[in-house]
C-alpha cells in the first residue's frame, strides 16, 4: 500500500521490483487488498501485451492512513 500511497498507478511488474516477491507472493497481496476493496485494478492491452496497473482507492487510502495512525500511537506508547 505504500508503494500506492506515492504512485497514482503502479504496474504489476514494477510492485513486483520493487518489493522483491515473486509473482505468486504478490498475487497474493494484491488479491487480499482487492477483496477488501483497498486497490483498484485495471486491466488492459498495450498492444498485444496484457498490463494490469494497480492503485490505491478510497477506502484503500483511508485504512493505510488509520494504520499510520496506529502505528503512531503504539510508537507513542497510546495504544
């Protein structure tokens, strides 16, 4: 989410790079976080090549945002 939270997109590949996972691992991730409707996922066609991309939707942006906070206040000793 991170990675989303800097990036209005982000290519399948490009999570792939720069959060060293294989495919499976991040296909994971990224279906957990589709489920819960955090991310946004558009598939299209770049010519013949298939590219999905990857973003951060509302309540996605919302609930990294609660985490922060969360990890603030853990930090702070607030629980």
């Amino acid at each position: 989410m991170s990675v989303l939270m800097v990036n209005e997109t982000v290519d399948f590949n490009t999570l792939k790079e720069l959060l060293n996972l294989s495919d499976g691992n991040l296909a994971s991730h990224i279906k957990a976080l589709e489920e819960l409707k955090y991310i946004i996922v558009t598939k299209q066609f770049i010519g013949k090549k298939p590219n999905t991309t990857y973003g951060a939707s509302k309540e996605g942006t919302k609930a990294f945002h609660a985490h922060l906070k969360s990890l603030e206040n853990l930090i702070k000793g607030n629980r």
